[in-house]
C-alpha cells in the first residue's frame, strides 16, 4: 500500500518520491496558494475516488493543519483504512 501512494517504507513523508496524494497535494493544496484558496472539494473527489475515504469522513479538518501536516494526517489516515 505505501508504494501505491508514492511512499516506501524507508522514506518519510516530508520527503515523498511522487505518487498519488503528493500528486493530489500538489494538485488540490500547492505550496504558493494560502489553505483558503485551496481546492478541498476536488481533492475529496479523488480522494474518494482512489482511496474511497473523504477529508469529513476521517475527521481531518484541513483548516487545522498546514499543507504538510495535512498530507501526514491523510497518509494516516490511509494507513489506518489499510
């Protein structure tokens, strides 16, 4: 599971290979946009459709976390569903 969302089991977070949710974080919450000019709607939409969780339905409030805290969270999240 961890290399199908761009991670290996030695490689921390903060230092992602590519991959699927850094490609969504990239996409949806990019480093040079403020959180509230991010895409959260689209993001849950792949969110849902590669993973079948959203934001809401694993209690990550993205409003709380900056973009790389946001993306740990959703990794374990995923960690957790897996």
């Amino acid at each position: 599971m961890l290399a199908v969302i761009g991670l290996v089991a030695s490689d921390p977070f903060r230092k992602p290979r590519g991959g699927i949710l850094t490609g969504m974080l990239d996409e949806f919450s990019p480093d040079d946009k403020h959180p509230d000019q991010w895409n959260l709607k689209a993001m849950d939409e792949k969110l849902v459709g590669q993973f079948g969780i959203t934001l809401a339905n694993v209690g990550v409030n993205p409003q709380e976390f900056s973009r790389d805290e946001l993306g740990d969270e959703i990794f374990e999240q995923l960690k957790r569903s897996y």
